[in-house]
C-alpha cells in the first residue's frame, strides 16, 4: 500500500533491526512458533503412532532438526528471501518477478498455474492455522485438570468468534504488544526446554543425522508415514517469505537464527528429553515438561501466542486477496482501511467472515488439534513443494546460475518437500480432503476470473471503434457541454464503451474528454504512482494512464491533482466519471466451458463497483451498463 504522496511507505519502525526483529517475533514466527504445541505429540500419538523409545524418539527429533535446518534455515532463509520483488514476498508476488524477468515463452501460463495454486493453498492454510492452533492450546486445560474436556471445543470457538469480530475495529492497538509477547513465549520454550534437558543432556546427540537414517533403516513404512507429522514442525515457515515486505530479509533472518530456531529447538529437545524418561507424557509433551503450578499460565501465553499466529495468517489472507485482485485475479471486493496512519491495515468483509465460517465448522467438525494436524500438512507441504518449483525456475531464468548448480539446488528441495507432501497424501480420507477442496474451488474461483477478463478484452476490442474514427466522425459534430469527462477504460485501445453509450444516449460530449487506463504492473510500488502517459488526440479528446504496483491503493482524484498539462487542472466539481457495467451472458461461443462462463458472469455481477474501488467521488459518477456475450 501506499501513502498519500503514492511512495512506497517506510515500514521500518525507529529502533531499526532490532525493533523490526522483535515485530517479526510477532507476526512472522507466530506460525512456526506454536508448533511444539502439537507436532511431536503427532508423531507419536496421531495417525500413524510410533513406539515411544530412543531409536524413534531420536529418530523423530533428528528429522525436525535436519527439517528446521534445510528447509527454513537454508531454503528460507538463505535462498528465497533473497527472491524479493522491489522488497516484498510471497506467492503473488513471486509469480509477478517471474513473469515479469523471465522469458519463458510458451511456459508462461504452466508457471502462471502455478504461483495461482500456492495461492490457493494458502487459503486453506489460512483456514486451519487458527483452527489447529487455538485447540492446540486451550487442551492444555485438559493437562491441568482432565474434566476439562467438555470445555475445549466450546471456549476455542468463543477465542476464534471474539478474533474474527475485532477485525472490522482494526488490531493497531493491540499489535504492538505481539512482539514483546512472542519473546517471552520464545523465553517460555527455550526455558522448558533447557530444564527438561539436564535430565537428560544426551538428547543433544539428535543433530547426528545418523539418527534420522535409522529411524528409516529401523520401519521404513513408519518412518516414510511419519514425515507427515514432523513437517508439522515447520508450519509457518512460508510466513519468513510472505512477510518480507513488512520487515525485511535481515530482520526476518536475524529473529529466525538468534531467536525462534534455537528457542524451538531447545524446546523439541525437551520435549524429547522429558519422553526418555515418562513416555506416557506423548499425550501432550508440550504442556507436561511444565510443572504442575506452571501449567494453568503456560495455557494463558499459549493461548495467546496461537491468537497472535492466528491473527498473523488472517491479515496475511487480506493482503494475498487485495494482491490477486491488483493482479487481475480476483474482482473488485470491498476493502475497508482501520488505520489513518497506516495504509497497510485493511479489511476485506468478505474474506473474514468466510474465514470464520470456515474455521468454526473445521473445529466442530474435527473437534481437537491431533485430527486436524491430518488435513494441516497437505496445505503446508503443498505450498512449500510448489515455491521449490518456483525456486527453480528462479536460479535458471531469473538469477541464471550455472545449470549444474541450480539443477542440483532444485533437486535437493523438490525432492525433501515432495517426500514430505507423498506422505501427507496418504491423510486425504483422515481430513487431508479439506485444503485440497478448498484449494480447488479457489483455484477455480482464480483462473476462472483472469479467463474471463481475457475473453471479454478480445471481444470489446473486436468491436472497439479507433479513436482518431470516432473524433473525426463526432468531435465536431455533437454539441459540447463544459466541464470534463473522464471515462474509464481497460485498454488503451479504442474507444470504451460508456463513451459510445455517452454520445448515443446523451447525444453530447465534455469540453474536455479524457479516456483513463488504470494499469497494474508486476511490481509492487511504483515511483510517485500516477500519470505517467498522457496523449493529446485533439479537439478536446485526451487519453491518459496511471500506473501502480500490486501493493499499492488506487486514488484517481489523487492522481489527477498533480496533472497540469492535460487541457488544464481537473476541478473536482467539473469532472464526471463515466464507468461501464457490463452484463455478462453465457453461451456457446469458444472461450471456456458453460459452467465456468456462469461462474464468472456471478463474479463480475457481485464485484465492487470501481466508483469505491478507484476512490471516486459518489456524486461525480455516472454508470452506463451494456451487455457482453462471451
């Protein structure tokens, strides 16, 4: 987003790295961090349940270790956070640096699929994380005291319902607090774990890869099956890329390594420690390395660790949606700003309302965190294997490495995360289904719009009139009334509908007529955002087009104040903004299927009108509708 003079908005806050890391405490690692909550518990007590001795116990702690170092510390962080577009991260925005400096020729739309399908997958991921993460945390009462069970599903609901109710209010306020709590949760962690880790010191042995080769040598079928809970451990770890615009590689990479790695590692060795010596305490690890008086407040910080981690993916669903609609992926949906100072607090009714529905339903539905984590790693593992695709075709066409060194990389993380997502495939039928539907109805919902908005430019182009025609046939003609009309196009061809409608139905035009393109480029700021390309086409008629990136909010007015030299300034109360709505109709015609051209006639008949969408004023505005069969 940007501010008012369209920059690119600073969001380093005073205390430079220091203070930055300490925010990405809160928002980045909030994921990843409330995974001790539930990941070792599911190794050994979930679907697929281990024995609880050395050789697995080991076996399992090695891989998180190996998981933790290869695919965040390594993949993550050393890698992929160097994949920035102009600062910022994510699938999105992947997929635009990509498209944008690489030539891939007949390979664009393959790629194209594939960031739209990270992006669906995180919606799915963004469905689950508060579901898992609350439940994770309020069944430590059943820890503390065991008759406590019937109030777990009921008082997760209240936490999540609460959540969702304060989004429309804005979480200004209470954000500041997420950093400094998030350290004393990372305190918490290192602190259990250390006193569970002097009874036993020899659990520091796991980082042995040895240890991890022979928990496979031991039952491969078990130790292949058990994968799909140890990657659990490592849920989250996305958020490093996607919150990179937010916080920047260094911070994000200094609070991972000094901070969250060794705090969850102590913590995953504690834990470990504390099963050598009571394996029956695999019922929930986490909360029994705490002792007895500990247990009620260490529910109330995990409690709101898994609120904060929550609140982290909710926002980051704002921002992916905002991003696939700048990006022509999504229609226009409503957006709301809960911040004066900030104009990256938004948001978006729709989505959060869908999300709560969704989030409630999946904890009535499965009803604790061990039958969650079976449909959590599907969407985990799924985005990460397509962000090592993507990373390939990074180190081949963007950062052109050497052939044998970027096939090598590739390689490594396709195969470690495509192991990781085969064995979260075999959890399809205990909830795996659920990200995977969610994720193909958004994938539709995606494709589906971006299709239809490419047929419907060809077939106004088809029949769009050449301006230089239209000025020579009407510009003289029709009687000119004063002021000015600004008329809103999506190409910067022809001439748009609302004028042919104009000058049919109203049978006049403007003193001055200006055709205005908003155009989205695959970056996200743009330099002073505006008119960059203004056209005289004479007698009156002018065409002009603004430029933003995919980050940044669109403001027409704003933009105009500053032109001079289009036919003078553009008075607020002169101006007119003349809009088309078309109505879309399905047929037979080539293009997509039947269904899919229904599904996106409902899009483009429920989408936000651009009045609100381009800020225009409401009293300025006039909407001509045509009809468009596709």
């Amino acid at each position: 987003m940007t501010d008012q003079t369209g920059a690119k908005p600073n969001h380093e806050p005073k205390g430079g790295l220091h203070a930055l890391a300490l925010g990405a405490l809160g928002v980045v690692f909030g994921d990843i961090g409330t995974s001790p909550l539930y990941a070792l518990k599911e190794s050994f007590v979930g679907h697929h349940p281990l024995a609880v001795d050395q050789p697995h116990i080991y076996g399992v702690l090695s891989l998180v270790f190996w998981t933790m170092t290869l695919i965040v510390t390594v993949k993550y962080v050393v890698l992929i956070l160097r994949a920035d577009n102009e600062g910022e991260g994510g699938s999105m925005a992947l997929l635009a640096l990509v498209m944008r400096r690489s030539k891939l020729d007949g390979w664009k739309g393959p790629v194209a699929a594939l960031g739209v399908l990270a992006t669906a997958l995180f919606y799915g991921d963004a469905i689950i994380t508060p579901a898992i993460s609350v439940l994770s945390a309020v069944e430590g009462l059943t820890v503390v005291e065991g008759g406590f069970d019937r109030f777990v599903v009921p008082l997760a609901i209240a936490i999540l319902a609460g959540l969702f109710l304060i989004q429309r209010r804005g979480t200004a306020r209470v954000a500041a607090w997420f950093g400094p709590i998030m350290a004393l949760y990372f305190a918490a962690l290192a602190l259990l774990g250390i006193a569970n880790i002097v009874e036993h010191p020899e659990i520091l042995g796991i980082v042995n890869p040895w240890w991890a080769l022979n928990f496979f040598l031991i039952d491969p079928k078990l130790g292949f099956l058990a994968l799909g809970s140890v990657v659990l451990a490592v849920t989250g770890a996305e958020a490093l890329y996607a919150d990179m615009g937010h916080f920047g590689r260094r911070a994000i990479s200094a609070a991972w390594l000094y901070v969250a790695f060794p705090c969850l590692l102590l913590n995953y060795m504690g834990q470990g420690a504390l099963l050598l010596s009571t394996p029956a305490a695999a019922a929930n690890p986490f909360f029994l390395m705490a002792p007895e008086w500990a247990r009620l407040p260490l529910v109330g910080l995990a409690t709101l660790a898994t609120v904060i981690a929550s609140q982290a993916v909710i926002t980051g669903a704002y921002s992916v949606t905002q991003q696939a609609m700048q990006l022509g992926y999504l229609p226009r949906l409503r957006i709301n700003h809960t911040s004066a100072d900030a104009a990256g607090q938004i948001y978006i009714p729709l989505v959060n309302w869908g999300l709560m529905l969704l989030v409630m339903l999946l904890v009535m539905g499965f009803g604790s965190s061990g039958d969650l984590a079976a449909a959590y790693g599907i969407a985990v593992t799924g985005t990460m294997l397509i962000t090592s695709c993507m990373f390939g075709i990074l180190a081949f066409a963007v950062w052109r490495w050497h052939p044998a060194l970027a096939g090598v990389a590739t390689a490594a993380f396709v195969l470690i995360d495509g192991a990781y997502f085969a064995s979260n495939i075999t959890k399809i039928p205990d909830g795996g289904w659920f990200p995977l539907l969610v994720a193909a109805i958004v994938f539709t919902l995606l494709t589906t719009w971006a299709r239809g908005r490419q047929i419907m430019r060809v077939y106004m182009q088809e029949g769009a009139m050449d301006l230089d025609l239209f000025i020579r046939s009407t510009g003289k003609s029709l009687e000119r009334v004063p002021g000015t009309a600004i008329f809103l196009s999506s190409t910067t061809d022809g001439v748009p509908p609302s004028l042919l409608h104009n000058v049919k139905h109203n049978k006049v035009l403007h003193e001055r007529v200006v055709i205005l393109t908003v155009k989205t480029e695959g970056v996200p700021y743009v330099g002073k955002a505006g008119v960059v390309e203004k056209i005289d086409a004479g007698e009156g008629f002018y065409r002009m087009v603004i430029r933003h990136g995919f980050m940044q909010e669109v403001n027409i007015p704003r933009s105009l104040e500053t032109v001079k030299d289009c036919g003078g300034k553009f008075a607020a109360m002169e101006t007119s903004y003349f809009l088309s709505r078309q109505t879309v109709i399905p047929s037979e015609r080539p293009g997509m299927a039947l269904w899919r051209e229904k599904l996106f006639a409902w899009m483009v008949q429920n989408a936000e009108s651009p009045m609100a969408f381009f800020g225009l004023p409401i009293n300025r505005v006039i909407e001509l509708g045509s009809q468009l069969e596709i």
